[in-house]
C-alpha cells in the first residue's frame, strides 16, 4: 500500500509551528532528519535535540488530498514558503525501515525505558522496559512532549493506581504506567488507528488485560487518581470540564502538547479545578502538573 510523504525544509525555530500543524492536518507518522549533515554529540536522558536546519517527513494516507493538505499547512503556517514544500509516494516499507534505523533506546527519569524490539535490553533488575515499535499514531518518546509525561509518571508512586492516558495516541503512556506499577489503565483516543496501536503495544508489552480501550465520551471512562493528556493546547483547553471531572479529589494530572506561548492560556483553564499547577519546560515545549482540588 503506497502512502503519501509531505517533505517540509524548515529552521529548528520554525518546527514547532509546523508540528503542531501536522498534527492538527492528521499526519500519521513524522520523522525528523539533518538537513545540513550537522553533528549532534550524544544527549543526555530524556533529550531530543534538534539540527538547525531539517527535513520533516509527514506520513499520509495514499489517498489522501495533496492540495488540501498544502492548503492547510499553508493557513496554519503562514510564514512557510511552499518552496519548501514537496510531496511524493512511498511504499509501505521505506518509512518503517527508516524509522527502525534510527530509533535507539531511551531512558525517562531514573528507572524508565523505551526499546525498540530490534534491540535487546541489559539485564538490570532496576530498569522498567518499554518495547515499542513504529506504528501509525503519535507517541514514540521521541518527542519532547512525550518525554516530559514519560519523565512525570517515572517520578510517581503508581502502585496499585488507575490511570488515565486521554488522547493515547500509541498507547506508550498508557503502557509505562501500567510496566512502573499501576494496576489498570484506560487509553482514550478519538483514532481508531491509535487504538489498534495502542493494543499492539500493550500486548508487546504483556500488560493487555490491564489496558482498556476507549473512545472520547464513553461513560466507562470513569474517575482516576492519576490523568495524563498529551494533545495539543485548544484541545486541553476544551476538555478541561471533562478531564477535571475524570480526576479524583486530590488526584495528580499531567498536561502536554502546548508550546510555551500557549501555556497560560491551559494554566487559566485548569486553575479552578487544580492546585500546585507548575510548568516545566524542554525545548519549544512545556508539560503542566497539578493537584485537584476538593
């Protein structure tokens, strides 16, 4: 099955526009390469740097509208010169070899692993492994938001808790809070695609039974001590009502997929329903941790 690749040129400034964009549009998958052959030394736990200048790849449905996409794109990121766009097909199997290729395992706070399935783990009692392979949603743990949630469930007790991952996307938190001890866990995602995900990787993972699947609005989706959000900032400001109510009194919650310039439009959101709301930034991009009131 041929798929339809969007490649972007852009500055490592212009990115997070142009990401978030992508994301709005409905790409499936985007990988990041040097456009300038620049090296970049080894980073440290949790990082993603970025080259001055890159390509971004934007993986589509081969069907998919290439007009209405540059349009979009376009509306959204005014200031990008369609010089820099370009589109082609590719077959299934490039995007996945490429990927595979450069995905190396990485550590989240201090016990937390993400491995892809070509390499195996080191024997160490203390490590908690993900294994997660290349799939069509967003979540890998290469991005900086991702990293940040990953990060913030690593540092909490998680024995025995329920948690909520609410636009689960691959299903990697989900899963890393049920590997770090928590007992259940819902992933919520209005992408079917992310829930087939979000299942594989779940049962890679050996923690299926644990996982429940659901769309936005079932009434199973109940409450919970610990909720994490990682979707873009409009969406967290709409869902704050119902992402309030899915948190126990005294309950932490995690929110990411905001710029920084976007942050105290969501902090204005959740601040009557959250106490303690810090901001914590990597990158372009910032995480927002609270407590619920009550």
């Amino acid at each position: 099955m041929p798929w339809l690749e969007l490649s972007i040129r852009c500055t490592r400034r212009d990115w997070p526009r142009i990401e978030s964009a992508l994301e709005e549009i409905g790409a499936l998958s985007v990988t990041l390469l040097d456009a300038q052959d620049e090296a970049i030394l080894e980073p440290g736990p949790g990082e993603t740097p970025l080259w001055r200048e890159l390509t971004a790849n934007a993986l589509f449905d081969g069907g998919a509208d290439r007009r209405g996409i540059g349009a979009l794109l376009q509306e959204m990121v005014p200031s990008l010169d369609p010089a820099q766009v370009a589109f082609r097909e590719v077959a299934d199997a490039d995007w996945t070899r490429a990927w595979m290729d450069q995905y190396q395992p990485m550590r989240f706070g201090r016990r937390l692993w993400i491995y892809p399935s070509t390499i195996a783990p080191p024997e160490d009692a203390d490590a908690v492994v993900v294994r997660l392979d290349p799939g069509l949603a967003f979540g890998t743990g290469t991005h900086p938001t991702t990293a940040l949630c990953l990060a913030w469930l690593d540092g909490l007790d998680l024995a025995g808790a329920s948690v909520l991952d609410y636009g689960c996307g691959s299903g990697v938190l989900a899963v890393a809070a049920l590997k770090l001890g928590a007992a259940r866990a819902l992933g919520v995602d209005n992408d079917p695609q992310a829930l087939v995900a979000s299942a594989d990787n779940a049962q890679r993972n050996a923690v299926a039974p644990l996982l429940t699947l659901l769309e936005p609005g079932d009434a199973r989706i109940g409450r919970h001590p610990v909720v994490v959000a990682n979707i873009l900032a409009g969406a967290l400001v709409a869902l704050a009502p119902q992402l309030a109510a899915a948190c126990t009194a005294g309950g932490r919650i995690a929110l990411s997929g905001i710029l920084c310039d976007q942050a105290d439009e969501v902090l204005a959101a959740y601040a009557p329903d959250f106490d303690g709301l810090v901001v914590e930034t990597l990158e372009d991009w910032v995480r927002i941790t609270g407590t619920r009131k009550g």
